[in-house]
C-alpha cells in the first residue's frame, strides 16, 4: 500500500492570519509530506505491506509507528480547519461538553493549559473515552491516542514548526487562537 499526502480542503491561504501560507507551505508541504514519504520507504517488505494507517498507528514501533501516526495526525489536524469562521458546538457535542468540563470556556481554558504545557514536541487532544466521556490528553511527538483506546476528535499540533513561523516561541498565543480556525461541524461528526 502506498499512502499518499491527502490535498488540504481549503486553499493555503485560507487559515490566514492564524496559520499562514507560509506555515502551510513548510508544515504540510515539506513536514507532512516527508512523513508520508518516509513512511513509504520504511513499509516494504515488512508485516505492514498491506495495512492501513490505523493498523500501522495500533501495532508498529519505531520509525514505522513514527511516521504513520505523523501522516494521520496531520491529516487529522487540517481536517479539523475550514475557511468558515465563527462556528461553535451545539446539540449532542454541547451538552457533552458542558457534562465533561462544565462548559465551554472551561474546556477551552482546560485545553489550552494542557497543550501550553506539553513539554516539548507533541499534540494536545479532545478525545472520547471508552467510558463515553470527553477528556483532553496530550501526547509527545508522534503518539497517538487510538493506541490507549481513545477515538480522537479534535487535535492542535503543538510542534514548534506548527508556530515558529507565524509565533515564534509564542506557543500560547497560536493555541488561543487556534480556535478561530476550528470548525465545529466537522468535530461534531467525528463523534459519531
Ligand atoms: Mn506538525
């Protein structure tokens, strides 16, 4: 099997101001297109030869795991992101919201603390438990929270080359308004 960099769903310029072309141009046309490329001279002739990307992401170590879960956790990054702006949860995600963090500016805050502090490289995560509850984890560099068997439904890649373009060493600043870019429609169907 040959993974293949996805095509971002809106132009590279429609995530400006918060995450520039510029951004856009090295972190998916250089870091995220290395890992797909990476991971293709790594999979043959190995148990993965015919996996998906979430096999890999559940069984493999080392440089396979590595760069698998990379692709998928990009790609799971700019899905989250449209050009609309000003969307917000409702219905089902709302209230689940509300149950889980007592409301909406307090999982925002929550979530912006765990990803600030996440030393070093790695992704902050709104994922669904199996219990049926929302949590926010973190995990370093490539992690992936499919492998603690958390369904991920929103994610912000906290990777200096995420922001050093656009912020520097700024990380708070890019993940306050990371959330302008999020489209909770698309977060809400990934609940299921
Ligand atoms: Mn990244």
């Amino acid at each position: 099997m040959t993974f293949q960099l996805p095509a971002l769903p809106y132009a590279p310029d429609a995530l400006e101001p918060v995450i520039s072309a510029r951004t856009i141009e090295f972190h998916y046309g250089k870091h995220h297109q290395a890992y797909t490329t990476k991971l293709n001279s790594l999979v043959p002739g190995t148990a993965f030869e015919n996996a998906t990307l979430e096999e890999i992401i559940l069984k493999a170590d080392g440089g396979i795991f590595n760069n698998a879960a990379q692709v998928w956790n990009h790609t799971f990054y700019w899905e989250g992101f449209s050009a609309q702006r000003g969307t917000a949860p409702s219905g089902k995600l709302l209230s689940m919201i509300d149950s889980d963090f007592g409301s909406f500016e307090a999982f925002k805050t929550k979530f912006n603390e765990a990803a600030v502090n996440q030393f070093g490289s790695g992704w902050a995560w709104l994922v669904l438990n199996a219990a049926g509850n929302l949590a926010i984890v973190t995990t370093g560099n490539a992690a992936n929270p499919l492998r603690d068997g958390l369904k991920p439904i929103l994610t912000c890649d906290v990777w200096e080359h995420a922001y050093y373009l656009d912020f520097q060493n700024r990380r708070p600043d890019y993940v306050n308004v990371f959330w302008q870019l999020v489209d909770w429609n698309i977060i809400a169907k990934r609940l299921g």
